[in-house]
C-alpha cells in the first residue's frame, strides 16, 4: 500500500474547503514538503492555521522528517 491509497477524503482544512487527499496529492505529486508548499499548491493551511499540524502529519507520513517551515 502506498502513501496515496492511505489518505481518506475527509476534510482537512475547513476554512478553505480542502480534503485529506488533495493534501496527499500536493505532497506525492507535486512535491510539497512544507506546509507553506502545500498552502501555495492546494491552498489548504491558508486560514486560520489551526490544521497546520494535520498538514504536517501528512507531509511527514510521505517521509518528510522536517515539515516545520
Ligand atoms: S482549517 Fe485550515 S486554515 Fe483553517
């Protein structure tokens, strides 16, 4: 099972209306390893902050080890 197939399309960013997988897809297709890349390519983490550290559970479990910027 890769990282892809794992996520779920639950909500991950409510401000901007953001699912799960399309964070997924950020990080596995177009090679976001922060969450300011994954802001800048999917636009989730771009409100109120508070699922930044969802973002960056889904950046690290694509084998990240520093999603902190
Ligand atoms: S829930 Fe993602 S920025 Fe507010």
């Amino acid at each position: 099972m890769n990282f892809t197939e794992t996520v779920t399309d639950r909500m991950i960013c409510h401000c901007l209306q953001v699912k799960e997988s399309q964070v997924a897809d950020s990080v596995a297709i177009y090679g976001a390893g922060t969450v300011k890349d994954v802001v800048r390519t999917c636009g989730a983490g771009g409100g109120c902050n508070s699922c930044h550290a969802k973002i960056r559970q889904l950046i690290e479990a694509h084998g990240v080890t520093d999603a902190t910027s």
